[in-house]
C-alpha cells in the first residue's frame, strides 16, 4: 500500500468537504439515481482539481485539472487502459490521476448493504494496483439515518472505517 502522507489526508478532507460543503450538491437523493447524482458530483471534484492546481502555480490549471479526471464511460485514454482482476475490467466511478492516484466510488441505498459492497469494489481498486487510494462517498438515504447513525454512535463502524483507511488506502464518508 502507498504511504498516506499529510498532504494525501489534507487533499482528501478538503476535497470531500469542498463536495458536502458545495450548495450544489444534493442531500436529499431518494428520488434520484447513483449516475443522476455522480453527473452532479463530477464538476465539484473538477472545481476543487482547478483550485488545487491554481493554488500550486499551475498556469493552466483548467486543463491540468481536465486532464486529470475521468468519469466511468468517459472516451479517452482509461476507457481502454484495464488490467482485468477476476476476470472483469476494475472501474471506479471517477478516477483521479494527480496529484494521487485515486479510484472514486460514489454509493448511495436505504440501507447499510450497499456500504459493505462499496468496501469490497474499494478494496479491489487499491489491491489490484491500479489506485493508490480511494474516497467513497456513501449517501444513507434512510429517512432514519441508520447508516450514518451507526457511524457515529458505533465503535465497530469507527473501527472499521478506520482499519480500511490504515490497510487499504480507502477514505470512506458516510453522509
């Protein structure tokens, strides 16, 4: 597993901050899809890449940003460049390419089941080392919250977050 610096933790908490924070972005789902709301997720995470690399002296920070994005089905260079992992092609929902190598995973159910299959697809991005880390963004779309509640009234949900962090690079939010 690739070393998680600072700057690796920092990028990931503002980039996931910039996305929750962003009036744009849509709490309430039930009635949306995953793709209706990735489509929305894609220009925040592009937004935050252009203020990243405009904060680090880029002069053309758009492209830079542009061209170290993609989303899953987007033409390019990643729709064809797939090492197979168990006989299927590993697609993460968006990858980003720099400043880290990072597989995004967007995941959004009524229930708690889905976060279980969100860890596993995680677990293969960065074990098949495509990705050195990966942000999963878990939307609980449970008029009671019971996934977010889980996280934060329960120990075993906090230790397993933070044992996929510590062993498998994978930064996961539960909203």
């Amino acid at each position: 597993m690739k070393n998680k610096s600072k700057k690796v933790r920092e990028f990931m908490d503002g980039l996931f901050k910039f996305i929750v924070d962003n009036p744009q972005f849509r709490w309430k789902t039930n009635k949306k899809s995953e793709p209706e709301i990735q489509t929305e997720i894609r220009p925040l995470i592009i937004q935050y890449l252009m203020l990243y690399f405009q904060q680090q002296g880029v002069k053309d920070f758009v492209r830079k940003a542009n061209s170290a994005f993609y989303w899953e089905g987007q033409e390019g260079q990643y729709e064809k460049d797939r090492t197979p992992v168990f006989g299927s092609k590993n697609y993460p929902d968006f990858i980003i390419q720099e400043p880290y190598k990072i597989a995004f995973e967007y995941k959004q159910a009524e229930t708690g089941s889905m976060v279980k299959t969100g860890i596993g697809q995680s677990i293969v991005h960065t074990l098949s080392g495509d990705y050195d880390y990966v942000m999963y963004l878990y939307h609980d779309e449970n008029k009671d919250q019971k996934t977010v509640k889980s996280v934060i009234d329960g120990s075993r949900e906090q230790g397993i977050i933070d044992l996929i962090w510590d062993q498998f690079n994978i930064y996961l939010k539960v909203i």
